[in-house]
C-alpha cells in the first residue's frame, strides 16, 4: 500500500525524519511508536502526502488517510455537516439527506457516535476523536493512519477501536497505528516500529519482542521502573478524579478554573486552552504575570527550558511549533512556577470547593488542578509530569488531578474519587477505589 | 514566503494592475504611473499633499492593528473618526490638547457601546461598529444642518474650530508628528507592556487567555476602546490640522480605508507608517489622475481592494506550504 524509501524531512535545523525507509503492506496493522518529537507525525504526515519529503521516495497504492491527534472539525457545524463536508464534488442536499446519509456512514464504520444534529463544540473529545475517525473511514482508504487514537477515549472505547481496526485490516485496509502506550500497541499491532530522533531503531513482528526491549529501543536507556511512594510528605496530597470521559470531568475543571484563580491549573485541552500557539515560548510562560518584560522572560524562559527539559531552539520559537509533550511542559512551567513563587496561595484558595454535582464537595482546597495533564505524552514526558507532581506534593501542595487514565491515578493517588454525571464518589484509599472503581464508574450503586 | 515580501508585492501588483486596468480603457500604463508618482512624491508640495492623505489613514490603521491583534472585528474606524472630530470640535475652544483628549474619549465611547451590545446581547461587533458608523455619519449629517450649522448659514458647514494644530512646515501640521508617536506608542503597549501581552494572547487564543488567568470579555473591551480612542483622535487631527470645520462628507471612508491599512502592514503597528504612506500616496496621486487624465479618483479605492484581495491570496498560498 505504502513504500517510503529514504525518506528525509527537515523543518528548519531540525531533521523530523532522517533517512527512513518503510513499506506497510495490505491488510496490516503496523504500530509506530516512539517518544514525542521522534519524527512519527512528520513520516506519516509524508506518507500521506500532507508533506513533501525534501529527499526520498513515497509510492502509494490509493488514498491514504492520516487521523490527526489534533482535531480537524468545524465545531459550528453539526455531526452530519461535518461529514458532509467530506464528500467530493457539486450535489444538492437537504438537512434531512445529509443527516441520513451521516448515520449510514457512522453505522458502515462500526463506531457507535449518536445524535449527528448535535453540533461538534458540544462534543467531547472522545465523542471528536470517534467522528474523526468515521470521517477518515467514510472516504474507504487503502491505508488508515491514526495519530494517538486512543489518548482520548475510555478504556471501553479503547476496545471499541481496536475491533474497528482489525476488521479493516481484515478487509485488506493496510493500519497504521502510533502510539505511545505500549500495552494497546501489543494488543492490536501484528508489526511495531520503532522510531528515535527522526530514525527507524528497531522493527520487528510483534510476537518475536516485549515492552522491555522496545521502551529500551525508544528512550535508548532501560526505563525507570516506577518508583515507590514518597514519603515524608507534609500536608501535601494527591486526589485523583477518575472516569468515564464526559461526566463532568471538564465541567469541574472549568469550575475549578474560575473558583479559584489563585491555583496552578493544567487544562485538559492543552492546544486549545494551554497553548497560544502563536506566541514565543518566553511570552507563553509570561502569560500570567503582573508585568511583561521582555529581557527578563527570556531569561526566565531560558531557566524553565533547562528546568523541565523542554525541548526547543531557544525561548523565542513559536510555542505552537513545539511537540505537544514540549508544549505540557511549557505549560507546566508556567502554572507550576507560579504556586512556587506565591507561598501565600493557600490562604487565597481557602474557600471550600463546591462540585459540579448538587450535593458533593470536594475533601480539598486544591492549589493545582492538572485535568489529563499526560494525555499523548510520551514514556519519558509523563515520567517528568509526574515527578513534577510528586515532587509538588511532597513539597505540600494539595492536588487534584482529574485523570481518565487508571494507571496514572492509581500510581500518583493519595486519595481517589469517581465522577459519574457530573456527581463525586466518596474519598477513596486507592486499596478501597480498587475494588469499586468499575462499579462506580459505571454508575451501579 | 515572507510577510515583508507579500505585502511589498500585494501594493506593488496592485499599482501594476491598477496601470494595466486603465490600459483597457485606452489609456497609456506608463502615463499613468508616471502621474502617479509624480504627482503623489515626485515633489515637495507633492510630498506634503501625501503626508496630508497619511496622517488619518496612519491613525485609522493603528485603530484597525489594535482590534484586529486582539481579536476583536472594529469596522467601525469610520463612526469614531466622526464623533471623535464632533467632541474635538465641541471641546476646541479649551485648546489643542483638551480638544483632541476629547476626540479620544468619543471614539472610545462609541466604540464601546458596541462593546457593551456585545457583553450584554452577544451582538457582533462586526454588525454594531457598522451600524454605528451610519448612526455617526447621520449625526454627522444633522449637526452640520441644524445644531452647529455656520452661523453665516450659507453651507451645510460648522464654524471653524476654535483650536488649530500648530503648522510644522509650510502646509504640514504637527499632526504629523503625533501620528508618528502613536504609531511608537501602539508598538510600545502591543510588545512591551502586559496589556499588550495580554490582548495579543486574547487575540491568538480567546480560550488560552481564559485558562491563564485573563479576564477575556474586559481584555476585549478594553482593546475597543483603545482602537476607538485612536480613531477618534485621527477625527480629531484631521479636524484641527486639515479641514477646521466639519462638513457632511468629513471622514472621507478614512474610517474603513483604516482596514486596508493595516491589512497591507501585516498588523504590525510600525509598518503601518510605510503602508499609510503607500495608501496616502495613492490617494493623493488618484486625485491628481481625476484631474489631468479624467480618471475617476475611485481608484484609489480600486487599488485598496485588489491589496486586500491579494494579501488574502499570498496568506493562503503561505498557509498551505
């Protein structure tokens, strides 16, 4: 379907893909996995022919369609619109015709989406992420590219992608699969690419190697194992929000936001509500500050970029040009440095904290909010987003992190609490949210 | 391509086309240019009548960069250069100074009342600044008949302002120079000053600004106002520097000319002077084509469209590399 020969992309000094060589056969489910910024996007960006390759050759066997992990949708047009849109060429139409046609294509993809009258900005991102996908599938490529799929949706709709993608592969559809998550990788991929600084490492079937070997492969050093809980807190603490996307997770982000202006928030949507991507990196951090000098913020973004590891030509690019584990770390460099510089925050942020939920409050005044703070990250990213909250709270800083990932709740949790339309569980040792978690987020009393 | 380089082609293609369009019509390109020119920097009378055109066009402009980078659609340049030169007017027998603080201070007020539609009924602002450019010019309209009609009553005219901006050369008002400062001053708050920050945050990203911390309806408003402000004082400096008086067809589309202005400058208030000066020229040199060719002076307006047009073209042709 796809044969990259010698591929090589340059975006200014930085060699996105370097000399890469790659053929994706029909009917295969191939992984391409490796840290943020290690060239996937950019490769799969030219197998599509998104990008022009600056050297190399890309031979291509019908239409190959790339699935962005940034949406692509008009948010003021509904579900069907949006569709609609894809369809080539001149046609008449009612509201009605394209609305039928909308649940055709939805149902001959296999993705259960409803409501095609609502208009994508009520969406939720999972809810974005699934039209995208039916969009990409209603236009029968040969070859289906899927940038980070599954950051957004829940693990049951994980699921549902998955039997998705093998029955296209079964219908001769050649599956290109990136992600950082190795686990799904190993579920779905019959073949695992691995990719470092713009080069293939390693390749190989997926039966014939292990998680080990290819986080080894992609940070070229054996991956930290997790490390145990810190101890010698002070008052600090981490409360994990868990659930199902869409029960109120953004709504009390939101909430939080606005209630308390005094915390270090980390929005869930970082290119859409962290990220203004037009602006330097030096002025991204200054966003919240009381004055705006520029020597100095260059000076200060120069200390955030050696801080947190950001990876960047200097303090004056574009925030927007960097890979989205690099924006979080911007944005984490701004939120973050400012509870530190103002030890009086708590006595700004000592309201209690109503929920978005009629009845329950939150057991905390948190001074950070972080809402998916590493979704799409790479192994090495969310390693630092970690230890950065970690280290916050062993610093005393009281956490909520509202998070859909499980792994990550349960591994930086003090304290868990499952959201359900919009209403809090009761506080949780993680040993008790353990046994009931899937009961509660499933709403069974 | 560079942002430099499509606008210097967008004004030189738009003089080109503008020569070649008059072609069709019989005429000869190269005449043209060469009136053009001539007649718009090919002199130093012809330098002052082009400065002359700049000065409004300059603070229309930065009105125009100002809302733009915050994001916030003000075409309504037009109406707040007419109720910034009625109030500069109004205010003109207390002096040069107190009379065009007041032009600013009508031109932010008008342009928040549509503001004010938005934050209270969502209107947009693209819709009221309009409408409330028809409501200036029929306020305009009205003043110039009824109210402050001259007193001779012979024209639809007021009396001469009772403050004059003091002449800086023969046949140039300090005006010049006030433009040119705020020019500095509109680069200055944009790039050195948090409001700036801010605003231009807003202005890129309205959801961004609000998770970092940025009251974005007031951010919004307040960049109104200030765009308004300016507006009022080119009303203002155009009342006090060139015309005197007010008359019913006193703004002259500086108000919207303001957009292409800012447009060709790439939103950048200090190559605002350059394309002020560009459209200035132009202005001046159609006027002397209506003269000595019998071409109608719209071509100047010709020329302001096909800059737009064109810079809309390089900006998607930019975009899609």
């Amino acid at each position: 379907m796809i044969h990259l020969a010698h591929v090589t992309k340059t975006f200014g000094a930085t060699r996105a893909v370097d000399d890469v060589s790659l053929a994706i056969a029909r009917g295969e489910i191939v992984a391409l996995v490796g840290e943020n910024g290690a060239g996937k996007t950019t490769l799969m960006r030219v197998a599509a022919g998104e990008l022009a390759a600056d050297a190399g050759t890309l031979a291509r066997e019908g239409r190959a369609e790339l699935v962005h992990q940034h949406f692509m949708l008009v948010n003021e047009l509904t579900i069907a619109e949006n569709l609609a849109l894809t369809h080539p060429g001149f046609r008449f139409t009612t509201r009605r015709g394209i609305e039928r046609e909308a649940e055709a294509a939805i149902a001959a993809s296999g993705i259960e989406l409803r409501g095609v009258a609502r208009r994508v900005a009520e969406l939720s991102v999972g809810e974005r992420s699934k039209l995208e996908l039916i969009k990409a599938i209603a236009r029968r490529p040969a070859t289906l590219i899927l940038d980070e799929p599954t950051s957004v949706l829940t693990p049951a709709e994980t699921e549902e992608l998955f039997r998705v993608m093998r029955r296209l592969a079964g219908e001769g559809t050649a599956v290109v699969f990136i992600s950082h998550k190795l686990p799904e990788v190993f579920a779905v991929a019959q073949r695992i690419v691995v990719m470092r600084n713009g080069r293939v490492v390693a390749e190989s079937m997926a039966q014939d190697t292990n998680a080990q070997s290819l986080a080894n492969a992609m940070v070229d050093r054996a991956t930290a194992q997790p490390r145990d809980r810190a101890t010698g807190r002070a008052g600090g603490e981490i409360v994990a929000i868990v659930g199902v996307a869409g029960n109120g997770q953004t709504e009390l982000a939101a909430r939080l936001r606005d209630e308390q202006p005094g915390a270090a928030h980390i929005p869930e949507d970082r290119t859409r509500d962290g990220i203004v991507a037009e602006l330097t990196i030096a002025e991204n951090l200054a966003l919240r500050n009381a004055r705006w000098r520029p020597r100095e913020a260059r000076a200060h973004a120069e200390r955030m970029i050696a801080r947190y590891s950001i990876r960047a030509r200097g303090p004056l690019q574009r925030a927007g040009d960097l890979s989205g584990g690099n924006q979080q770390k911007v944005i984490l460099a701004r939120e973050l440095e400012r509870t530190r510089c103002h030890p009086e925050r708590s006595e700004e942020a000592s309201r209690p904290t109503r929920a978005p939920g009629p009845s329950l409050t939150l057991g905390m005044t948190p001074q950070i909010v972080a809402a998916e703070p590493t979704r799409g990250l790479d192994i090495e990213a969310t390693r630092f987003v970690h230890e950065q909250l970690r280290a916050e709270a062993a610093n005393g800083a009281s956490i909520l992190l509202i998070t859909s990932d499980l792994d990550e709740a349960f591994a930086l949790a003090d304290a868990i609490q499952v959201i359900y339309r919009g209403r809090l569980s009761e506080r949780l040792t993680p040993a008790e949210a353990a046994e009931q978690i899937g009961r509660l987020m499933a709403g069974v009393a | 391509m560079s942002r430099l380089l499509s606008a210097v082609l967008a004004a030189v293609a738009a003089v080109l086309l503008l020569a070649a369009t008059a072609a069709l019509f019989g005429h000869s390109p190269l005449a043209l240019l060469s009136i053009l020119v001539r007649s718009s920097v090919g002199s130093r009378f012809a330098i002052e009548g082009t400065l002359l055109k700049s000065v409004p066009l300059l603070l229309t402009g930065l009105s125009v960069v100002i809302a733009f980078r915050a994001g916030v659609w003000n075409i309504g340049g037009e109406g707040q250069f007419i109720v910034g030169a009625l109030a500069a007017l109004a205010a003109s027998r207390f002096g040069v100074v107190a009379s065009l603080l007041a032009a600013m201070l009508a031109g932010a007020a008008w342009a928040s009342i549509a503001s004010a539609m938005r934050l209270w009924r969502n209107a947009p602002e693209v819709l009221t600044t309009i409408l409330l450019n028809f409501t200036a010019i029929h306020l305009l309209g009205w003043s110039v008949n009824g109210p402050l009609r001259e007193r001779a009553a012979q024209y639809p005219q007021t009396d001469l302002a009772a403050a004059a901006l003091p002449p800086l050369a023969s046949g140039i008002h300090s005006g010049v120079l006030l433009a040119l400062a705020a020019s500095v001053a509109t680069w200055w708050m944009l790039y050195r000053t948090m409001e700036g920050l801010r605003l231009r945050a807003t202005g890129f990203n309205p959801f961004a600004a609000r998770w970092a911390g940025i009251r974005v309806g007031s951010q919004l408003a307040r960049a109104m106002a200030i765009s308004g402000a300016v507006a009022g004082l080119a009303g203002g400096i155009e009342l006090l520097g060139v015309t005197h008086r007010l008359f019913e067809r006193f703004a002259a589309g500086y108000g919207y000319s303001g957009i292409a202005v800012a447009l060709l400058a790439q939103l950048h208030p200090l190559a605002t002077i350059a394309s002020a000066f560009f459209f200035g020229a132009l202005v001046t040199g159609a006027g002397e084509l209506q003269r000595t060719a019998d071409i109608s002076a719209g071509v100047a307006t010709f020329g302001q469209a096909v800059v737009i047009l064109l810079l809309i073209v390089f900006d998607h042709v930019r975009s899609t590399r």
